[in-house]
C-alpha cells in the first residue's frame, strides 16, 4: 500500500494503482470518458487532470498516473476546472448535438459532463461532422459524428474480445473509428464496444428508439443461454424487457457478454410465447383451463412406472428437485436431461475419477493459472464469457495456451497458443496418449504415483503410447510429447472443455481420461489448477447437482426413447426439451412420440415437439421467475423475477408443485423453501439461503477423491475416402434452439450450414452458398455449403441450433458420422 | 349601531350597480379574447408538412400529471419520429412544462379552452387531432 494525499485527504492505495483508482477507491470523483476498469490506461480525453504537487502543480491525467509514497494531488482547482471545460468545448466543436433523437441521451457521459460544468455555448465555431452512419448490420449502428475519439471500443475488441474489428482510420482532425478499409462492421457482434462507448455513437439498434435509458426499471437477472453464467441488468419498461444494460461492476465479467446474453433477450417477449395451456382434442390443440390441464396430466403420469420424465437443464435448481420429487413421489426412476449424454462427463466420468460431479476449478482459476488446455476451439462458441477470460489469461497475464481440437477457431489465433488438431472423434484416445507419455517422461506427480491404482492403470495405459496413438489421431508422438511435458511441468495448469447435446464424444470416458492426466500431473486443485467441465445450458451443472438423472434401473433419456418403442413406457413428461430439433436422430424421436399414449409438454414457444403433444403447458422464462442457477465451476446464482409472467403461463415450479398435490404428495409451494431443502440435504450446497447468496452468488464445496481409472477408448473408425467425417457442434449466436427465438441472434445468424474446408471444396467444384446434399445411414439432408480455413480436410461441421433443416436428420448422435457428400 | 345602516349599506351598492356596465360576458354569443400566454388545448407544430417532434420523450418525462405518452419509431431514413403522440386532457392540469422542455419547440398550447366532450375517449388527443390545431 501507498500513502498519499488526495483533495486534502490521507488516503491508502495499492501500489499500482493509479491516481483515478486510488481517488475512487477512497470514494473521491474525478471524471473521466476514456478510462475503463477493464482496459489498460489509455489517456485520451483528459477530461481527468488532476495537479500533483510534486509535479510542480502541472496537471496530469489520473488515469494514467500511478500512485506513489507521499504523493499530494488536488482533484478540482480553477484550473483544472477550465481545462475540463477547454476539453469539452473542444469535444462539441464538432460534435451534432442532436440529444433529442440520440438513444444515449440520459446515459452520455457527454451529455452529462457538459451539464456538470455547464458548458452552454462554445467559444469556438467550426463545421459538424458529416460522416456516413454505418447502418449495414443490424445490430450495431456505427455513428461516428457522435464519435469522440476515446478508443475504448477499439480497445475493448482487441483487449478483451480479441476480434480486432475496429481501429484508427486518418489523421488529425480526420481521424475516425473504422473497419478494415473503411467497411462495414462484421464482427462478433458481442456488443462490448456499444456498451463501453460513452457517447451514443455506437448504438444497439434492436432497442433503437425503444425507449429513454431512465423511463427503464434496471433490474439484475443471470443470463438464461449458456453455462457461464454471466449477470445480466434488464432494462425493463411496462412489464417488457428492452434491453440489456451495462453494469461494469457485475459478476466475474464485470458485465461483458456475448452476441447471446446481449442480443438474445427478445425470446422473454416474444409474441410467439404460449399464453395458455393448449389440449388435444379431435386430433387438433385448443385452449383450456390450467384445472383442466393439471387434473389430466395428474392422472396420466400417476402410473409411474410407464411414465418417463425429460427435463431441459434451463430449469431452476429448485425446479429439479421438486421434479424428482415429483418423479419418485409416482414411483418413477425414469427422469433425465440433456438427451442422458451431455451430462455423463460429470455424472459418470468426474463421479468416479474425482469422487464428484462437479468440476476442482472455477472460472476465476483460468487467469491465475500458467497454462490452459482447452479440449475444442469450439469453447470460445459455447462459451463466449469464458473465452473473454482465456483471452485475458493468454494476452494480459502471460498464460500459457494449448487446444487440442477437431478443427481450427479463434482461441487459436491468441498469440502463443498452440491448437493441435487431431482426427475427428480420437479426443479421448488423444488424451489417453498425453497421459502415457507424462508417465513415460517420467513426470507423475507423487500424489498420482502413490494411489493404490496407479500401477494398474500404467501397465493399461502403455497401449496408447503417443507412437501407437499417432496414426489413430492424426499428431505426431513429438508433438503429443512436448504437450505432454509442457503441461505436466507446468508449475499451475488447468483443463476446460465444453459438454452439451452437439458434443457427444465429450463424454464420461474423455472425462476420465482427462481427469487421469489432471491426475498424473498433480493439477487436480488449488489455485489456478483442476479440471472445469463448460455445461452446455444455463443450469447444467445445476441439473447435476440435483440429481435429475437415472441411478440403478431408471432409464435415461434416450432410452426412454427406446422403451417407448418397446411400449415400456406409455407416458412422457418433457419439460422444455426440443428433441425432435435437438436430440440425435430425427426419425426415431418422432416415431418414438407418435408412438405415446400421453405426450404432455412444458414449454415457453409452440416448438416442434409440441405438434406430438396432448397436452402442452405455458412455461415462464427465468426473467419471470424466482430461482437458483448452478454455472460452470459450481457458481450458485440467485435471481428474481424482472417482469410479470407471459399471459396465463406458470412457472415449471407452479405446474410441478400442483402435480405433486394432484397426484397425492405434499410440496412446498415457494422455491425458497425448496432451497432451503436443498442447501440441507446436499453438502456442496450446505449454508447457501437465498439472503446470503446475494448478488454475489456462492460456489459449491466440492470434495474431491481422485482415482486413476482407465478410460474405454475405442479408436475413431477410419473413413472411407470419399466419405466425410460429420462434426457436429455450436455456434457462437446460439445456444439450445431457444436462442432462434431472440431477434439479435437470429439477425446474424438466421439458418444452418455446412462447413468444409476449402480444399475439399475446390476438389468437388463446391462455392460457397452452394446447395449440397450430405447423406448419412439415417438419413440426407440439404444445406447451404460454408467454405472455410478452419476445418481440416475430409471434415465437415454442422451447428446444432436449428429447427429449420435440423442436422439430426443425418446425425445419430455419435460423436463422428460418416456422410457422403455431393454437389 | 342603528339596526338599519347594514340594509342601508347593503342597499346602497345594488342602487350603484343598477348603473354601472355589467360585467357578466353573453357567453357563448360573446368569446373572451384570451391572452397570447393562455395555456389551453396543445398543438404540435409543423414544419415541412411533418411534426417537428422528434419523439424526444422529454415532454413525457417532464409531465407531473404523466398524461403524455410518446411512442418512438424510426423512419426509413433512419430518422427518429413519434408514431403515437397522444396527451390525455382529462389529466392533463396545463401546466406548460411540456412547452417549456420540448427542444425543438415542437409543441405549443393554444388558446382553445372549450374541451368539454360526452365520451372519455374523446378526451384522448392523438397526434392527428393535435395536427390539426394549425
Ligand atoms: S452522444 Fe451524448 S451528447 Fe452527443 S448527441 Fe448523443 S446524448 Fe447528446
Ligand atoms: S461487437 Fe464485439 S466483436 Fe464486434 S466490434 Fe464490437 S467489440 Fe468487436
Ligand atoms: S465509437 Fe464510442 S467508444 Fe469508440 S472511440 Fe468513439 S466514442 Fe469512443
Ligand atoms: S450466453 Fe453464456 S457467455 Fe453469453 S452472456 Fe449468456 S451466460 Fe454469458
Ligand atoms: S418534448 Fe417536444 S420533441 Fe420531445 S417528445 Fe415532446 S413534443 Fe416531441
Ligand atoms: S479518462 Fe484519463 S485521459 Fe481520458
């Protein structure tokens, strides 16, 4: 710490703190436009000179200047006072002025520091700016009139997004913010540079004109798309969200988001929500009462041995639990999520590796830690947050990064990172090849050494010396080598990689093998070290916890599937699950559903699957609900509900909760108490309420027993070589198939495609946009053909996420498919 | 005091008034000239054949009877304007605020005071019947 004097005042800072954090940490206001807590100083504006005396009372930027012992400033003189103003004129000299129509009128630092010192007229004339709006994507509206030069968007995408889409253009009075050659912006479309802008030149034009920043209630909430689980501010107005607002002060991202989280919130209002339940009746759904409704799907689930229950893991904590109340209330073993696979690298794979089913690391390890391995590029898509913190990791604090993946992405342009690209589906049997060599190297950990299986699983693991393993995944025994060495020897290093529907070869026995290198390598704990598991959806970790998925004899979810063709099971309770679009194999879903007795669905949207449905309930959003979510890394999150729910829906909890009743249980009928149930009867969550979870949240307490188990590795089969490897996988707009609902995500990323790698695509005369048909044993389908430099020969990717052309008409759900491919 | 000086007094002033011009105005075969400061019935201005609101919500927000509800769209020029416009006069107390926040001298209040009507919803002024107040 450093004394210094500030305003008169003894105040303590850190020792590099600068003088604008050290005034603000001791509460002292000193204004600022081109500072960000979340960039490096930049000193731009001046707007937040301060005289040092030291300095021989020259004035000096705050943001810029770091603290030192006995330092005397003086924040606010005359001086400084005519120089902050000498700024501003100079800032409105060219600027329009047009507050009226501009949507940051309200919320402009401008606008506001004009008015703060009273900067009425301008003792200097010259022209406004007369530069062209980019108005060619529709999310961002570039307006660069408005445009006072402070950088931080500039800063913000090369720092923090890591995409680089805007820079200085010109000279002098010339200069602008501009793309490349001065075009369009096509980026990422993550939004972070409108939300750091200070003035209204970046605008996000889904809310154009929607309304003022403060007619708008701004409420917190967590983000309902993926497994960060980043906070989220709602700008909310008559009972309809907006928008989403910048909190610079929330959550480990300190409110960065995604293209998801920022532009994906329109699905909360959309005019397509269900508003009442819906009942088949002569082959057609009508309207009808909740009474009704619940009374008929109490007395269909009631016989629990026919009836099966999907949940989609967007549901609350407190919702799982009660539904496995609900589940074994009616004597049903038969409850699952995430089509029974996405889960089982932590349910079965961390369970028996790590004695628990959850991840050692947290989100907030990944910039402490000395070097990352990160199984699929594809992390920084399903998981665009986290892939903002690799990218500080790797760029600002020295950290080390390796990708083993299928095909080339962005993480792998981060300076220094290293992305071994190996055969589609041999992860696991390249991760079993690092392993043996971290024996061979002889770089075990002691801890690791001394487990009573490690003689066992060394003898086992020999036949995947990186020499055999070579071939099979496509990296050669030196590279798998120096991998190898360089994470073992690493002093901290930690292991991600994401799981969910698309990534089917991420399952239990990748998760053992990591877990195994984790293991040898002593990197199972502590700070900066473990392994952290990315879960596709929202409450993935949280569905987990819970325990929605089937012990002993239940069935899990895709073999629900199956005994509802073998009529075992007559009755299937979905809640917000989309199988028909997302679960692997089309056909088989749908034959399976026709098949039912009883189909009765919760749902936020009229979807695909609920055409199959007898009786299909409204659900309410997470912004209309109250709740717990558990991210990755085992953050437990409170939200409450930010707007009235959708006209008649229920929440799952209220549908729940009166089926217990229904069908002769006892329920508690808020979530709190829930909670309370939950906090009491599992250890990670023991002492969490709602009251001390707070805004901050609170991680789950894991405890770890670590077992060297040897993974079941089967080597990829060998296609043939006219065929191609299908890989299917996320992207970085969507999340599930909810994010087709929001406007933003849909903008920039409206249908599906099929990517593959340029060489193949000048071998088969194929361009981009042309229409190819791709065949596999179950099935063919038509798509649009996407060129790219990413995907290696003999691959192709399709997203996931669509309902329209969905990709299980050609994928059963194994981890690479082979298909044909032609013009 | 003499019991008759009060009806003497009281008296004495009818007897006045009995000469003097009257003051009652025949309204309404006669019309009071008001003020040009008069704050009755809003108008929008026009400037080029459109409103020159911009759909601020200045007016909105300044309102204390909160009787103004402005609805922004954008045009195809990109160009901010207000698709709804309308100021409910029964809530409304004239009290000019509007006026006096409009940046762009969008909106006046005119002379017209007789508001009267048979139905609540006639009280509702859209931004066409505020047009037309030339
Ligand atoms: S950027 Fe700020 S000062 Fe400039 S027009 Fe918009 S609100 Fe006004
Ligand atoms: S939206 Fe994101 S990627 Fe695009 S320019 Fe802004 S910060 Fe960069
Ligand atoms: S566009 Fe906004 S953030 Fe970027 S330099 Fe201009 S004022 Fe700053
Ligand atoms: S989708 Fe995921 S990464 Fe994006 S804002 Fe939401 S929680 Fe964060
Ligand atoms: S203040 Fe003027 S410009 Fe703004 S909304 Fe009201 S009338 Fe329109
Ligand atoms: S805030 Fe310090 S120079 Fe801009």
């Amino acid at each position: 710490m450093v004394n210094l004097t500030i305003d008169n005042r003894q105040v303590t800072a850190p020792r590099n703190a600068t003088i604008y954090e050290a005034a603000k940490i001791n509460g002292i206001h000193i204004p600022i436009l081109c500072h960000d807590n979340k960039l490096k100083p930049f000193g731009a504006c001046r707007m937040c000179l301060v005289e040092v005396e030291q300095m021989k009372g020259r004035q000096i930027p705050a943001c810029t200047t770091p603290v030192t012992e006995g330092m005397i400033v003086t924040t606010s003189t005359p001086d400084i006072i005519k120089a902050r103003k000498l700024v501003l004129e100079l800032l409105l000299l060219n600027h329009p002025l047009d507050c009226p129509v501009c949507d940051k009128g309200g919320d402009c630092d401008l606008q506001n520091l004009s008015y703060d010192y009273k900067i009425s007229s301008n003792r200097f004339h010259d022209q406004k700016f007369q530069h062209k709006i980019d108005y060619n994507n529709p999310l961002i509206e570039r307006d660069m009139n408005r445009c006072i030069l402070c950088g931080k968007c500039v800063r913000i995408c090369d720092e923090i997004v890591s995409f680089g889409a805007l820079t200085f253009i010109g000279r002098g009075i010339e200069t602008k913010i501009g793309c490349e050659f001065d075009e369009a912006l096509n980026c990422e479309f993550c939004g972070s540079c409108v939300s750091v802008c200070p003035v209204g030149a970046l605008l996000a034009r889904p809310f154009k004109f929607k309304a003022r920043f403060w007619a708008m209630e701004k409420k917190r909430s967590i983000c309902g798309y993926c497994g960060t689980g980043c906070n989220l501010t709602l700008g909310v107005k008559e009972g309809k969200v907006l928008t989403t607002v910048y909190d610079e002060n929330q959550g480990f991202h300190r409110g960065q988001l995604c293209v998801r989280g920022r532009f994906g919130y329109q699905f909360i209002n959309n005019e397509k929500r269900l508003k009442k339940p819906l009942i088949r009746k002569n082959g057609a759904l009508v309207e009808c009462g909740w009474d009704e409704a619940l009374q008929l799907a109490a007395s269909k689930i009631r016989n629990g041995s026919e009836t099966a229950a999907i949940a989609t893991p967007r549901l609350t904590n407190e919702e799982f639990f009660l539904f496995r109340k609900l589940m074994k209330g009616i004597g049903s073993e038969n409850f699952d999520h995430a089509a029974g696979y996405a889960h089982k690298a932590l349910t079965s794979g961390f369970a028996r590796s790590l004695g628990s089913a959850a991840s050692t690391a947290m989100v907030n390890d990944i910039q402490k830690s000395d070097m990352l391995l990160v199984i699929k590029t594809d992390s920084y898509e399903t998981h665009p947050v986290i892939g903002f913190e690799i990218n500080i990791a790797v760029k600002d604090k020295g950290v080390k990064l390796n990708i083993v993946s299928d095909k080339n992405g962005k993480l792998g342009k981060l300076p220094g990172a290293r992305t071994f690209v190996h055969l589609p589906g041999s992860e696991t049997l390249l991760i079993n090849a690092l392993c043996s060599s971290v024996i061979k190297q002889k770089l075990v950990s002691s801890t690791a050494a001394s487990l009573p299986d490690f003689k066992e699983y060394a003898k086992g693991i020999e036949a995947f010396s990186p020499e055999k393993a070579a071939s099979l995944c496509g990296i050669s025994p030196e590279e798998i080598n120096s991998l190898a060495a360089d994470f073992a020897s690493s002093k901290k290093a930690m292991i991600l990689f994401p799981t969910g529907v698309a990534y089917p070869g991420h399952d239990s026995e990748l998760a053992t093998a990591l877990a195994n290198l984790a293991i040898l390598a002593g990197k199972v704990e502590g700070e900066g070290c473990g392994l952290l598991c990315l879960p596709e959806k929202n409450n993935s970790q949280g569905a987990v916890d819970t325990g929605f998925y089937p012990t002993g004899k239940g069935l899990d979810a895709l073999s629900v599937f199956d005994a509802i063709e073998d009529g075992r099971i007559k009755t299937l309770f979905l809640a917000g699950e989309n199988p028909v679009v997302s679960y692997p194999d089309e056909a088989r879903i749908k034959r399976a559903l026709e098949k039912l007795d009883f189909l009765v669905l919760t749902t936020l949207f009229p979807t695909e699957t609920a055409e199959y449905a007898d009786l299909v309930l409204p659900a309410s959003s997470y912004a209309e609900k109250e709740g717990t979510f558990t991210s990755a890394g085992g953050h437990v999150q409170y939200f409450a509900p930010v707007i009235p729910k959708a006209g008649d829906s229920r929440t799952d909890f209220e549908i729940i909760s009166s089926l217990i009743k229904l069908t002769g249980g006892e329920a508690a009928s808020n979530p709190s108490e829930i909670f309370a149930e939950i906090a009491s009867t599992l250890d990670g969550y023991a002492g969490m309420t709602y009251e001390n979870l707070g805004e901050n949240g609170a991680f789950t307490a894991v405890k770890t027993r670590p077992a060297l188990i040897l993974p079941q590795t089967q080597a990829p089969a060998l296609r043939k070589p006219e065929e191609f490897s299908l890989v299917t996988g996320a992207l970085l707009y969507h999340n599930g198939t909810l994010s087709q609902f929001g406007e933003g995500p849909m903008h920039v990323s409206p249908e599906s495609y099929a990517e593959i790698s340029r060489k193949d695509a000048s071998r088969l005369g194929i361009k981009e946009n042309d229409t190819i048909t791709l065949t596999s044993d179950s099935g063919s389908m038509q798509l649009a053909a996407r060129v790219s430099l990413r995907i290696p020969e003999g691959v192709v990717f399709i997203p996931n996420h669509f309902s329209a052309n969905p990709v299980n008409a050609i994928w059963s759900g194994k981890p690479v498919t082979p298909v044909a491919l032609s013009r | 005091m003499n019991p008759f000086t009060p009806i003497i007094k009281g008296l004495k002033i009818t007897l006045d008034h009995l000469f003097k011009k009257p003051v009652t105005r025949q309204y309404p075969t006669e019309r009071p000239k008001v003020s040009p400061r008069f704050r009755g019935l809003h108008a929008l201005n026009m400037s080029h054949d459109k409103a020159k609101c911009v759909a601020c919500y200045l007016c909105p927000t300044v309102c204390p009877a909160k009787c103004i509800t402005v609805e922004a769209a954008e045009d195809a020029n990109h160009d901010k304007y207000a698709a709804v416009y309308e100021i409910d006069m029964i809530r409304c107390i004239f009290c000019g605020y509007c006026v006096e926040a409009c940046p762009v001298d969008a909106i006046r209040m005119t002379g017209e005071f007789e508001l009267a009507n048979y139905r609540r919803e006639d009280f509702i002024y859209t931004k066409e019947r505020l047009l037309e107040k030339k």
